[in-house]
C-alpha cells in the first residue's frame, strides 16, 4: 500500500479506534462487561470491514481509475449492507450488549467516514501524473500556423 494510501488509512482508523474506546467506558458503565465486549467487537468490525473497502477502493483507482467512482458508490453500500446484515444476525445474541454492539457500530461507522472525508481533503493528491520523460521543451500542441 503507497504511503499515501497508508497515511489515509491510519487518518481513519485512529478516531474511529478512539470512538470505540470511549463507546466501551461508556457501555461498560451502563451495561457492564457485556456492553464492553459488544463495543468492542463493533469497533472491530467497523475498522476491518471500511478498511478492507478503503484498500479495495484504492486498487481499483490504480487500475480500473474510469471505475473509481462507480465503485465507491457500490462498495459504501455494500458495506452498510453488510453492516446491517452483521447487526440482524448478532441482534438476539448473549455474548455481548446488542444495544452497545449496535450503537458503538453506528458511532463507529460515523466517525470512519467523517475521518476519511477529513483525510481525503486534507491529502495532496495529484490529480495528473507529472510526465517526466520529456525534456526541458514542451510538446507543441494545435495545428501550426
């Protein structure tokens, strides 16, 4: 992963990492060890599914870059549907809180995607390569006269 891409991930994985962490005292107080293991898990969850699409995002900019905001649009969905596929299928559970589960992975979800809005504008992206192989002349352009 280019440092750039790096740099964007970790952008977004710390505060999100940090809302988990406050969401677990928080759920820990009011639900007690049950509430701690169900943010944590949310905020696991939060931080591997979006950095899994951040990283399949990224990929298909590098290669496929006429798919990239295609892609962005399906993969967002995508994710938030599997999100709520992951909250359906944990929701009568008794490992954990499922009312912390569910807002530490909403609070988490937030806070990803505001990061990495955050980031995104903060990064000194290229929009056009710099082509390097020509010379110290610019290449004439248009019909000559």
């Amino acid at each position: 992963m280019p440092s750039n891409d790096a740099r964007i991930l970790a952008q977004a994985a710390v505060p999100t990492a940090a809302v988990g962490a406050v969401a677990a005292v928080v759920s820990g107080l009011v639900a007690g060890g049950k509430g701690v293991i169900g943010a944590v898990v949310a905020t696991l969850v939060v931080i591997l599914f979006m950095g899994i699409g951040l990283y399949v995002l990224q990929r298909t900019a590098k290669s496929l870059p006429h798919l990239f905001q295609a892609m962005g649009l399906m993969l967002y969905a995508a994710q938030i549907l599997l999100l709520f596929v992951f909250m359906a299928a944990f929701k009568n559970t008794t490992l954990f809180h499922p009312k912390a589960f569910a807002l530490t992975l909403v609070a988490g979800t937030l806070a990803w995607i505001a990061a990495q809005a955050r980031a995104h504008m903060k990064a000194k992206i290229l929009y056009v390569e710099p082509d390097s192989t020509t010379g110290g002349k610019p290449e004439k352009s248009g019909h000559s006269s």
